[in-house]
C-alpha cells in the first residue's frame, strides 16, 4: 500500500503470480501521460498459446484492494 499514492514515471514490477491457471505479471503502470491509457493501472499479463493478454484496472488505495480486486477478476474468467 502507498504506491498508488506515489507519482510514477516508469512501471512498478509487482510479481509473478498464477491467478484462475494463469501464469503472468503484475506491473503498476506510471501516471498519465507516461502510462498512456493504462496510466495508474495495476496490469496482469499472461501468454495462453501464443497470444499475449491483459487485464488492467484503475487503481486506488490502500492497493492492496485493488490488487484482490484485480486477482479475483483473472480467476472468474
């Protein structure tokens, strides 16, 4: 938590995670301009034969909430 907060300028590595049977990454996109349309979004990334997916969500505090929040939505899919 508190990272939300932070003014960014590059993305924050969060972790790798296995979230629904999905391997990916977990990155804290920076503010806007410099995180273009995913700018202060917690971000998911995943490869599933070939393609490469995402699953972004405007982020809030405490993160910690937003980062659940995100989790439970790459499970139910």
């Amino acid at each position: 938590d508190g990272l939300f907060a932070r003014s960014r300028t590059h993305a924050i590595y969060v972790g790798t995670f296995t979230w629904g049977g999905r391997k990916g990454t977990v990155i804290l996109a920076p503010d806007f301009p410099a995180g273009g349309e995913q700018g202060n979004h917690l971000i998911f990334r995943w490869r599933h034969n070939g393609t490469d997916f995402a699953v972004g969500l405007h982020g809030w505090e405490p993160l910690s909430q937003t980062f659940s929040t995100l989790r439970q939505m790459i499970t139910s899919i």
